[in-house]
C-alpha cells in the first residue's frame, strides 16, 4: 500500500515536471509564433471560425481594428473547427500571413492581439456580436518568440437606440431565412424629414443610398437628419440608409449563390416595409435610390434588374460597370489577362493619389487572400462566382499569377451591368428612360473610370438618354458641386409629378 502511494506521488511529480517541461519548450521555440486560447469563462461550446491576429507599431490603434488598405501592417489567419473551450491553437508561418511568414516580419516591439471571428453577419471580426478577443499585449519576436493571447473579451452587441428622426428597421427576413436555413435579420436606418412629426397627414418621397465598401449602419447612421438629399432647406425625403455589410463585405443588393437574395429581400421584403410603416409616397416616381463606390454599383444594378421599382438612379464613382475593364483588365481577353500584370509586364495598379501610384493589384490580393473574409476582392467573388465543391465562391483569378480564371469570369457575365443592358436593350430602354445619372472623375483613385467610359459608349450606341458625366481631374470621392446637381436633378424629376407637400400634380 505504501509502496503504491510512493508510485503514484511519483507519476503524479514526474507527469507535472513533464508538463511543464513542455509548456516551457512550447514559448521558448525560436521561431516566432502566437498561441491563442480559447477560455472556458467565456463559452462552454465548440467554436468554429477564423483565428486572426494584428500586430501594430501605432500605440493608439486596437490592432483589431481593422486593417488600412494603403498602410497595411503586419497579420496572420487561420480557420479552426471546433474549437474547444480552454483549448490552444498555434498561429505560425503555416498560416495564412500577411505580407510574409511571421518569422520574417520585421524585428520590432509590437502591440498585439486576437480575434476569433465566428459571427455571421459582418466583415469586421471586431464589429461581431459575439466575438472573442484578446486583452492588447506588448510583443517582440527576438526576445519572446511566442506568446500566448487568451481570447477572454466579447465583442458586445451594438444598441440602436431610436430618436424622433432617426429609427431603425430590424426584420427578421423570410427570403434570407430560406435561403440560409437560419433565422436571418435584415436592417436599415430611417431618417424622417423636419416637418414629419408636425404634419402628420404629409406623405414623403423616398430616398434609398447605399454606402460604399466599409460602410456601416453605425457610421451612416450618425450623419443623422439632415444628410442628402432631404436636406431640411430643400424638398423633404424619407431617407433610407442601407449598407450591403455581409459576411463577405458588400452583397451590392444582387441575388447570389454565396450572399443569398439580397435584391429580392429589398424589392419585395424591406421597402414594402418601409411603405407600410412610414409615411411614403410609395410609387415608383416618388422613389429613388443611390450610392457611392459599391454603393454605386449597387444603386446602377437595382435601377438595371428592378426598373420599374424606382424613378431614377444617381451612382457616384461606381465599382466596375464594364468588364471589358476591371480596372485595368479585360476579364473577358483571349489569351486570358492577369491582373496582377499589365501586357507591357509591368505590375499593375490598384490606387493612385493623382497620378501617383500608391497600391499595387498583387500587394492588395495578397492581403485579401490572407484575410479570408470580409475583403474587397473576396465580396467581388463571393457576389459574382460560382460555388466551388466546398460550397465557397470561386475565385476569378489565380491567387499566385493573377491569371483569370475563363470559366469564372464567364459566370461573372451575368453581373456585367454594361452587358446586361447591351443584351436588354430593346426591354430595358422604355422603363429606363431618363432614369440613369452617373457620375465618374477622370482620375478615379481606384482606377474604376475605364470601365465607365466604356459604359458611356455602350448606352451612346444604344441610343439611351443616360447622364454621364466624367469630372476632369477628380478621384474617387467627386466635388461637393456634382452631388448637389445630382441632388437638384433628383428634386426635377420627383417635382415633375408631385407638389412640394406630397400631392400629385393633376
């Protein structure tokens, strides 16, 4: 019996020396690495998602905060399945890293931090109700090659909180639920006019604008009354603010294989809506809608697919409306392109600051690819490609040439507005009649005025009546002169049919 009890304190001493032998061995390996946990304090389940962790020099940002497309720094990602409470996962150079292997990052005290990012509605890991991070620590990977980040923070909800202009919409839609198999809620921001509440028999028009790539319902909200179009000096709107933020990015309101049926939600689930619960005008020429940048795109695609739902788009620096240049490239070029490349061999630009290039097409993929989700060029597939076997949108180009990928940007013909309308003329011509209003700078920060030129020259052949206009000398974000034309343009158009106070004209 003693002899027993002498064995087991032994075991028992020897198994703590080993464990902790290995737990030592574990954070003095050489080679650079993190070590993220999962504590059992804040789930007792199984977590399926994507491990990311930022580093910073900046001793003011949260690392989690988001990457800056022109001054990325350094990170690294990986998916794990299920993931158990107290368990440990190791994020190395076999990770998905941005912009090289951690062992090759730069020699250099950072901040450092964790997300593991399993929410299922917005590309921001650190925007997810839900998610786990970790506290902020100080890192070097000379003098501590590992250390370990204990995801014990939890991204809260967000409270959107109503004021007597500005109301929330948050629905749980049918469509999106069928189509996820899960109940999925649908939201937007409602800002009413100045003299809603003191005229309560007054019906309004309506104004629907759709932020770009990053936009938020929170920061779109916070403009508050007041904002475009339904300006309290002009003409009153009901202004309806929408975002397209999915899993993915920016759904830009199109039906999809990977984001469901985003525009159907709209047309048939939300502005209904809205009709029934706000004082609309709900007729297609008191409606109206719009954006910038994906917004842009997404306004142009809705007024194209659902041309009797709204009197008139008004589209500011719009994503690629033309595929024959995506920025830069022809998608549909045989012998196939690359994007990463021009044909003179020279790498090819994503972004500019005047003339001067400031982002280059393969630095930008590369990050995108390492961050999995949430990206601008991985929103583009997950909108336009097909499903792979695994059920993800397929990419359109190879990620390690640039090469289009034939097949996909096929597929991807059925999104090409420029195509569409080309095909659809004789059916859309009629109901698009004075309705389309796009404006472009000649210098577009993102390289996305070639694909509008050429959209320009389509509708010309086509005898369509569109406004283009192309704004020398100025980048993606337009003088504050040509969305206050736009705006007056939409005040004509609307004024066409109605009085001030919301009646129709006899």
């Amino acid at each position: 019996m003693i002899n027993s009890c002498l064995a087991t304190v032994y075991r028992t001493a020897l198994s703590t020396i080993l464990l902790a032998g290995f737990s030592a061995n574990l954070f003095a390996q050489a080679t650079p690495a993190f070590v993220v946990k999962l504590p059992k304090q804040v789930t007792d389940k199984a977590i399926t998602g994507r491990v990311l962790v930022f580093v910073t020099t900046d001793k003011q940002k949260q690392p989690i905060k988001g990457l800056s497309w022109f001054a990325p720094e350094p990170f690294a990602a990986m998916e794990v399945t299920k993931l158990a409470p107290d368990a440990s996962v190791i994020v190395d150079d076999k990770a998905d890293c941005f912009p090289e292997p951690i062992s090759k990052w730069p020699d250099k005290t950072y901040r450092v931090q964790a997300i593991l990012d399993h929410d299922f509605y917005y590309p921001e890991a650190a925007d997810g109700p839900g998610n786990f991070y970790s506290q902020v620590v100080t890192w070097n990977p000379s003098t501590q090659p590992r250390i370990e980040l204990v995801l014990d923070q939890v991204v809260p909800e967000f409270e959107y909180v109503d004021t007597d202009r500005l109301k929330f919409v948050q629905r749980k839609s049918d469509l999106l639920s069928k189509h996820f198999g899960r109940d999925i809620v649908d939201r937007a921001a409602v800002i009413l006019p100045k003299s809603y509440e003191s005229q309560p028999d007054r019906r309004y028009p309506v104004y629907y604008e759709i932020t770009g790539f990053g936009g938020n319902l929170r920061s779109m909200s916070g403009r508050g009354p007041g904002s475009r179009p339904g300006r309290d000096s002009e003409q009153e709107f009901i202004h309806v603010m929408l975002t397209g933020e999915c899993k993915y990015g920016h759904h830009v309101y199109a039906d999809s294989l990977t984001n469901g049926p985003r525009g159907e939600v709209l047309v048939k689930e939300l502005i209904p809506h809205i009709d029934a619960n706000f004082r609309t005008i709900a007729a297609t020429d008191a409606r109206f809608v719009g954006g910038h940048s994906s917004g842009g795109w997404s306004s142009l695609w809705l007024q194209v697919t659902y041309p009797s739902t709204f009197g008139a788009v008004f589209s500011t620096s719009p994503d690629p409306v033309d595929f024959r240049d995506f920025q830069g490239t022809d998608l549909y070029a045989s012998p196939t392109q690359s994007v990463y490349i021009d044909a003179k061999g020279n790498r090819r630009p994503l972004a500019r600051q005047g003339t001067n290039v400031i982002l280059r097409y393969d630095d930008f993929c590369k990050m995108d690819q390492a961050l999995g989700r949430g990206g601008q060029m991985r929103s583009f597939d997950a909108v336009f490609s097909p499903l792979d076997p695994k059920g993800e949108p397929m990419r359109c180009w190879h990620t390690a040439t640039g090469q289009v990928d034939p097949a996909v940007a096929e597929y991807w013909k059925r999104y090409d507005i420029s195509l569409i309308l080309s095909e659809n003329w004789d059916k859309l011509k009629e109901p698009l009649a004075g309705k389309i209003h796009i404006a472009m700078g000649d210098l577009d920060t993102f390289y996305l005025e070639g694909a509008t030129f050429k959209l320009a020259d389509r509708l010309k052949e086509l005898g369509s009546d569109a406004q283009i206009e192309i704004v020398p000398g100025a980048s993606h974000s337009l003088p504050p002169t040509v969305l206050q034309k736009m705006r007056k343009k939409m005040m004509e158009i609307y004024l066409k049919n109605y009085n001030s106070d919301g009646s129709k004209k006899s």
